[in-house]
C-alpha cells in the first residue's frame, strides 16, 4: 500500500459513502471480486524502492549462482533449428542466435535441453517469425522461409485502450509542484535517497477503482469479460497533472479505460532483417463494443465526480476534454474517445495459449511451442486474453507456474 498520503485520499472515499451502489468500498480487490474503490497495491519495497522482476529474481543472491550467467547488450535475431527434422514433433529450435552490436558478427549458444524466449509481448513473437515460425504465406511473401506454419504468430494482439482525463482544481497541493520547483523537488528527492520516504515513494495516485458496463450494453454487444465479477472498466485518479503540466494550474487527472477490450491487433514484419522494427498494429478501437464500454467509462466519472465533496474542488476540464460534459452525445463522445484513447502499455497475446490439439495458437498449455521441440514461450504474450486487470501480477502468476513445468520436465 501507499507509502505516502495524498491530499485528495479523503475524498476520493468520501465520495464513495456520499454515492455508493456502483461506488463501494472494496478492501482488497485482488480478492477475486475486484469491483469497486480500493487502495492501490503496488510492488515497493518499504524503503520506497521498486521491486521489480529484475530486483527480485536477479537480485545479488542470485546473479551469483555458477549456474546463471546474464549478458548485457545482447539482442537475439533468431533461433535456429536442427539440421533435418525429427521424427515426431518437427524440428528442434535449441540454438539461439544474436548480436552484441548492430553491426557486429551474429554469434550463437545451444541448449542442451530447451529454449526459453522471455523477450515479451513484442520480442517473442518478433523472433519467431524471423526464425521462420509463423504463417507460412506470410513469411514466403517477405522472404523468409517458411519452417513451422503457426498462423497464430503475431496475432490477437490485445491492449487496454485508457484515456487520460484532466481538470483544474482549487488546490495547490498535488504533484504539479515538483515539475515546476527545482528547489522542491531537490529537497523531496534528497528525502527519498536518505531515508526512503517522502512523495516520491508514490506515483501519484493511491486508490484504483474498477466497474462492469451496463447490462443492456452486453446483451446488445456481448460480453468479453470473463464472468460477473471481472470488471470491463477501471477508473484511476492522479494527484496532479498526468504527465509533465502546464506552467500554472493544479490538476486532478482520471484514467479511464477498457481493462476488457473486444478489439484485436496484430504484429507483422516486412523486412528479412531480423533487427528492423516490427510492423504494430494495435488494433485499438475496432470492436463497437469498447467505443460503447469507453463512454459508459466516462459517464460514470462524471457521475463520481458529482458527488458533494467535489463542490468546489474541480473547477473546470482540461484540453480536448473541455468540452465533453455528462450529457454529450454519443457522438461527440465517439470522437473524444477516438481522438484520445491510447496505451495502458498492457500488452498481451501475441503468442497465445490454446488447448495441445487446437489448430490455433501458438504455445500449448505447457507453454511448449507448437508443431516443434526445445522451444517454450514464457510471458505475457502467451496469455489467449488480457486479464480484467494490470498485468504485472499475472505475468509473474504465469512465469512461476511456468518455472514449476519446466522443473517438473528436467529435474
């Protein structure tokens, strides 16, 4: 939980007594019944600090290990196959292959047991498809030929489109002071590196909240999420401006956005080069069903915001945002939305989970990628769907549940 208080935390809860229904209370919303108000979890030490993946399973204790060797200022190309099939599952993929420099010579390592790609939700599927691994049409197209024929590569892609809402309030104490007082933000941060504490052990804001959309808007549109307690939109406020602010003013920010989108992207590549940037297509957007989910998203802020406590306290919206009120029309809200959504950066799919004998996907549930040997996927990429929810903790869920496997297969 938060380290450090914020000045709108009274309110934020004092609104939700003053509205409640959709507007409750919720103690712990990793409970398995996220909806609702609750404090923000976060992974900081209590010393402030971040902890991280890298913090915590590379910490010293580890990186020390005879069996562990981590090399810096490397990116992988591709990963190679055997010289000729096998007999059962096709070839093997246990060398990899990569460059220290992007002009220097491509080396490569093999495996004597498996591979692991760990390079996310962009670099997995970006050496697969390099390798040869993917749809075959595809890949013939651009160059690259063709060894595994998995279509699913690259696709489904799914994202959290969130937009980033702002007002002017009556109130000099938010965040905005440290980006516009040199000397302040010298004494919050001298604070924070000798003791640990002070604003900084924050990011802003300490609360999160998560709803499910109207009932008529699933029966219309159907519903992606994955059951009656898993929430279609979340809704985070900020202590100040959501990124660097204007010269003057202080600001309340409210995140909203679609934590169970219907829409689907992909990632493709044009070139034989395996160090060129990969083809993005987010795909945000598409589905009818997150325009609807976005605007219920915004009613429901205004309806949060008009609660008492608010009553003067926000004085006015911010930016593209000015002009949107509680009763804009669907359309006036359909181009706010398409004018302003963007990434929750929390990125999913693209080397998606599917049952060992489906025709579709690209991992099976051992992780283990298909038509192939000594070859797994183990992050975000594999998951078939985004959690109604960040990603950080699932990521994690699936990369324990992936370091059980692949004891329980060599050790």
């Amino acid at each position: 939980l938060s380290g450090f208080p914020q000045n709108i935390d009274p309110m934020i809860f004092k609104a939700v007594d003053e509205l409640g229904g959709i507007f409750h209370f919720n103690e712990d919303y990793n409970s398995g019944n996220p909806l609702g108000f609750g404090w923000l979890q976060s992974t900081i030490t209590t010393e402030g600090r971040r902890s991280s993946s890298a913090t915590s399973y590379l910490a010293l204790k580890y990186i020390e290990r005879k069996n562990l060797d981590v090399l810096l200022n490397a990116r992988v190309s591709r990963v190679l196959p055997s010289a000729s099939k096998s007999s059962s599952s096709g070839y093997a993929f246990r060398t990899v292959e990569f460059a220290q420099d992007l002009d220097g010579p491509l080396l490569r390592v093999n495996a004597s047991k498996e591979v692991i790609l760990s390079a996310g939700v962009i670099g997995s599927p970006h050496i697969l498809l390099n390798s040869g691994i993917g749809d075959s049409n595809e890949l013939l197209d651009i160059g690259i030929k063709p060894l595994v024929n998995l279509p699913s590569v690259g696709k489904n892609l799914t994202d959290q489109p969130g937009i980033i809402n702002q007002f002017l309030v009556n109130s000099n104490k938010t965040t905005d002071n440290f980006f516009r007082n040199a000397t302040l933000l010298n004494e919050v941060y001298t604070e924070f590196n000798r003791t640990g504490m002070g604003p900084l052990v924050t990011i802003g804001g300490n609360q999160i909240s998560f709803f499910r959309v109207s009932d008529s808007l699933t029966d219309m549109l159907g519903d992606p999420s994955s059951g009656e307690n898993s929430p279609h939109l979340e809704m985070f406020p900020e202590n100040g401006f959501f990124g660097i602010p204007p010269p003057t003013g202080h600001y309340l920010t409210l995140v909203t956005a679609v934590v169970s989108p219907a829409s689907r992207g992909s990632l493709t590549i044009n070139s034989t080069d395996p160090f060129a940037n990969p083809l993005i297509d987010p795909g945000y957007l598409t589905s009818p069903f997150d325009i609807a989910a976005m605007r219920e998203a915004i009613r429901i802020m205004f309806r949060y915001l008009s609660a008492p406590v608010w009553d003067g306290y926000v004085l006015s919206q911010f930016g593209d945002f000015a002009n949107i009120t509680a009763t804009s029309s669907d359309d006036v809200l359909n181009e706010y939305i398409r004018n302003n959504s963007g990434s929750s950066a929390h990125l999913v799919g693209t080397a998606a989970m599917s049952a060992k004998d489906a025709d579709y996907g690209v991992v099976d549930p051992d992780l283990r990628v298909k038509r192939v040997e000594g070859l797994r996927v183990i992050d975000s990429s594999v998951f078939p769907f985004v959690t109604s929810a960040h990603t950080q903790a699932p990521t994690y869920a699936i990369a324990e549940r992936a370091a059980a496997l692949v004891q329980a297969a060599w050790l």
